[in-house]
C-alpha cells in the first residue's frame, strides 16, 4: 500500500481582477501543519515595521530577536499592490484553494480585508496565533454573522480537546507516560472556558494589533485601502467581544434549535 504522503504547502492563492483588464496575484504558501509562511517576507522592513514602531503593550517579542513586527512585515510584502488603490474601488477577487475556487465583485477594502485576515494570524505574531486555527477552514468575504458563528464554535471545539486532554491526564495511570496535546500544552494549568471569558479578553489584545497596524499604516505612504481594510477586521473583533458579551452563544443556540429537529 503505498503511503499517504502530507503536502508540501497548504495554499491559498488570491487573485485580485481590476477594471483596466490587469491583475495582481498574491499566493500564499504556508506550512502544512503550523499554518505559519514557509518563508519569510521578501521585503527589508521599512521603519513602520520596526518592532518598536507603536508595539503593542502585551507583545511579548524582544526587539533582539524580531526587530521587525511580524505582522507589519507581512503586510508590507503585499502592501505595494494597494498603494494607489482607493478602498472604495471596485475589483472581482477570486480566491483559490486546495479545495475550492470563491470568486466575488466587490471592492478593494473587503478583499483586502479578507486577504489580511490570513497574512496577519499565519505572520508568527503570537497575539494573531490563536487565529490560526481558522486559516485552514478559511472562508473569504464572511459576513459578520459567520465570522462570529466560526470563531465561536472553533473556541468551543478547543475547549472541548482541552476538556478531554485534562480528563484523560486526571484519570491515566500516575506510572504511564503522559503525551500531552496541544491543547492542553497552552496553559495546562486552565480549565475549559465553556464561558468563552478567554475569548473576549484575546479578541481585546486583537483588537489592539489591529489599532497599532492601522497607526502603523498612517505612516506609509499609500492611499486608505490598507488602512481601511485593517479597520474593517478591527470592526469585527469589536463586534464579537460585544456579541460574546451579549450572549452571542444563547442566540446562535435559539437560531440553531429553529432548524434541528428536537425529539
């Protein structure tokens, strides 16, 4: 039998169409397993990347040894595509993925928008990593109302794995060896948050790389599709810490019991 080989990139290839016929293709290849670029940005790091250049106050990175943001970098690899574009621009995007082709007439800030999504949870920032999971069930152009019904039910999934890791851990024999899953390797110390409490409070430190990246943008030079597309997101994570405050969880559950059929 012959063996099932893992591929080599997990892609994600988006391909923006404008009105003078052109078009500009970024392809994004990242790792299989971690999510993460497989290679670095090929840009130098201009002085808006700088690590220190409005830092987030809970980044845990050193300037020693990332003296660039990593999500700043990222964004300044494909920023050059958008300089002279305005976000209110329209433009057909066609993402293409291992699994499927999305193709939608929209405008430049919600391709953008939709693009930065992925360049900035697969940058290596550890603020943007617990976004990382969703990359691989990425769905571009998401409306507000799936974007939060995602991250929820893949946080819930999360909690449900740690659960599970923490019961078998307590109930395995002390003499065994214990592998320990990734999820549980975030803080083994943490019961499953089955109250999403962790969720709101990482939404708010998204929040924050989402405010520094669109300050950081205000000092490059280009019009406000990069800008507004970072606020777009920042928009989004406003809304879900709102939401999970308003028991987003109660009113997806009363939408879902509308449509399953109950015994």
């Amino acid at each position: 039998m012959t063996e099932k080989k893992e591929p080599s990139a997990f892609h994600v290839d988006y391909t923006f169409r404008w009105l003078d016929g052109s078009q500009s293709r970024i392809e994004m290849a990242l790792d299989p397993v971690t999510l993460r670029f497989l290679e670095p940005p090929k840009t130098r790091g201009s002085a808006w990347t700088r690590l220190k250049s409005n830092q987030c106050t809970h980044c845990p990175l050193r300037e020693i040894d990332h003296p660039l943001c990593p999500v700043a970098w990222r964004i300044e690899e494909v920023l050059p595509l958008f300089t002279e574009r305005f976000s209110y621009e329209p433009v057909e995007v066609v993402v293409e993925t291992a699994a499927r082709t999305y193709s939608r007439k929209t405008t430049v800030e919600v391709g953008f928008s939709s693009l930065l999504g992925i360049a900035m949870a697969s940058s290596g920032c550890p603020t943007m990593a617990r976004l990382r999971p969703l990359v691989r069930y990425h769905l571009p152009f998401a409306t507000a109302d799936e974007s939060i019904y995602r991250v929820i039910a893949w946080y819930l999934m999360e909690q449900y794995l740690k659960a599970r890791q923490l019961e078998k851990n307590h109930t395995d024999d002390d003499t065994k060896p214990k592998r320990t899953s990734k999820a549980a390797r975030i803080d083994p110390s943490q019961q499953a948050d089955w109250a999403l409490k962790r969720l709101v409070e990482d939404y708010a430190d998204i929040r924050e790389v989402n405010q520094k990246m669109a300050a950081r943008l205000q000092t490059s030079e280009q019009k406000d599709a990069g800008k507004n597309a970072v606020v777009r997101l920042d928009n989004f994570a406003h809304l879900l810490t709102f939401s999970v405050g308003l028991d987003m969880v109660e009113d997806l559950l009363r939408k879902l019991e509308q449509t399953v059929e109950m015994e």
